[in-house]
C-alpha cells in the first residue's frame, strides 16, 4: 500500500515545510537583532558624556591648582613693583579687555584713581590668563571667563564708577576731591570687648555699642 505525502499547510506568510522554518528562524534572529542597531549611537552618547565628565572634572581639579592673582590692594610698597603691574594691566587692556563694547563703555576715564576696580582688572587679568595661557588652562576656564567672570567685574565699574570722571577727583573751590583712599574700619575701638563677649558668653547680651561722637550725647 503507497503512502501519500500530504504537503504541510502554508503559514500565514505563504512559505510551508523546511521553508517555513527557516523563515521563522530568519524572523526570531532579526527580532534579537533589531534592539542592537541603536547600540552605536548609544555608545557615541556615553562617550560624549563621558568627555564632558572628564572636563568638569580637570576643571575643577585646575581651579584647585591655579596660582594666586596678585592684589593691588595689598600691593608691596615699591614703586618699582607696582608700576610693573600697572604696565601689565594696561597692555593686556589694551589687546584683550577693551576689545568688548561693553567694558570700554564702562570704565571711566579715571578708573586709576578707583584702587577697587584696578583690583578688579588685576583679578580678572590673572583669570584670563589662567584660561588661555596657564599650564591648566581649558576650554572651561575659558567659557567661564566669558560667562560669568568678564561680565561681572563690567556691571560693578558701571554701577560703582560708571558716572565718574577725572575732574570729579581735582579740587575744585567749595568741593574737595574724592577720597579713594582707605576707610576706616567702624567699631574697632570695641574689638576687644567683642571678642570677649563671644569668647566667654556669647549666648548672653552682647555689649552695648560705644556712642560715637558724632552721634553727640543721649538725651
């Protein structure tokens, strides 16, 4: 008696026998597959992150590291070392600072009789140079500079200078010059009452403040 080979049923995609089984196993291996065609640009987002990371880190890792800015405040009292900075600050103005708008606007003409904002440009001379020049310099330290350090030393010489002028400092009948220079620290007659009292018993009344006499008597 012959036996009749009766011909599998065709799946749904119209293959059938070893065909089918092959389709599906092509599908199933594409289905696997398919979840990893997004792997390289995944790796390519990390490492960007991880660039980023790196940066921040050797950022702040610089900034630990950098070197002190002088002060022009606390300058030594040698004519020779203070004109040396004077020289330096006035030639990186010359080609870095003044080229923005903003601070030539708004430096007067007589920011050399104002000790604050020469320390500002002092500061803000060391940073820059930091920055761009210094053995850690970045381009964070530069974004920085730009960002956030430039701009604020420019809104203080416009709020704190900004509507000086060279003849607010002569002397002029009935209106002596400006005084830029050190001002007195109030209270310090008291500083050693102060520091006892917080010393010894700081969670009492605090010492009453001496009467100035420019305040005259009590009354």
């Amino acid at each position: 008696m012959s036996t009749t080979n009766t011909p599998s049923a065709p799946d749904q995609d119209g293959w059938s026998g070893p065909v089918a089984g092959l389709a599906r196993l092509v599908d199933g291996l594409r289905r696997d597959v398919d979840p990893l065609t997004a792997l390289p640009s995944r790796v390519e987002e990390l490492a960007e992150v991880l660039a980023r990371l790196s940066e921040t880190v050797a950022s702040i890792a610089n900034r630990r590291n950098a070197g002190p800015a002088p002060s022009w405040l606390l300058a030594p009292e040698d004519s020779d070392e203070t004109g040396t900075l004077l020289d330096q600050l006035a030639g990186w103005m010359q080609a870095i600072y003044l080229r923005y708008p903003d601070g030539a606007a708004a430096l007067s003409d007589c920011w050399l009789w104002h000790p604050d904002v020469v320390e500002e440009l002092v500061w803000l001379m060391h940073a820059w140079s930091a920055a761009y020049q210094g053995a850690a310099a970045s381009v964070t330290l530069a974004g920085d500079w730009h960002d956030r350090q430039r701009p604020g030393v420019v809104r203080r010489i416009r709020q704190n200078v900004g509507s000086c002028s060279r003849d607010r400092h002569r002397d002029r009948p009935g209106r002596p010059p400006l005084h830029s220079g050190r001002p007195d620290v109030p209270g310090v007659e008291q500083l050693a009452e102060i520091a006892g009292w917080w010393a010894t018993d700081r969670d009492a009344t605090p010492p009453e403040p001496a009467l100035l006499a420019s305040e005259g008597a009590w009354t």
